[in-house]
C-alpha cells in the first residue's frame, strides 16, 4: 500500500509504537487496516475530484488481506 501517513509511521529506523513496520497490530488497531485508510483515501479522492487509480487496481488492492 501507497498510503500518506507521517514518517515515524513507516520509516524502518523509527521506534514509534504504532509504527507499521514494527508494530502492524497496534497500527491497525489505532488507526485501522491498510485497506480501509485506502478505501477513505480513494472516496476522499474522488470526492475532492482527483484521478483515481483504475478500478482493476483498486479491486486488487481491495482483495489483499492487510
């Protein structure tokens, strides 16, 4: 996932506890899946009137389990 979160949230060098890389349990379970931040992501998008990904990617990336 492509996702616009701060740095200290996916940066490997980062100790914060809810980084993703380290601590995906407590990301998720603070801010939630890496596929719903993508869904509020892409309705956010479109709402806004942005180019949005090509439904094939999008439906992929909805299939994954993270």
């Amino acid at each position: 996932f492509i996702l616009p979160v701060p740095l200290v949230l996916h940066d490997v060098s980062s100790d914060h506890p809810n980084n993703v890389t380290h601590c995906k349990k407590a990301f998720v379970k603070r801010f939630g899946s890496q596929k719903s931040l993508f869904e509020i992501m892409c309705l956010s998008m479109e709402e806004e009137g942005c180019t949005m990904p090509d439904i094939k990617v999008y439906l992929a990336i909805r299939g994954t389990s993270a």
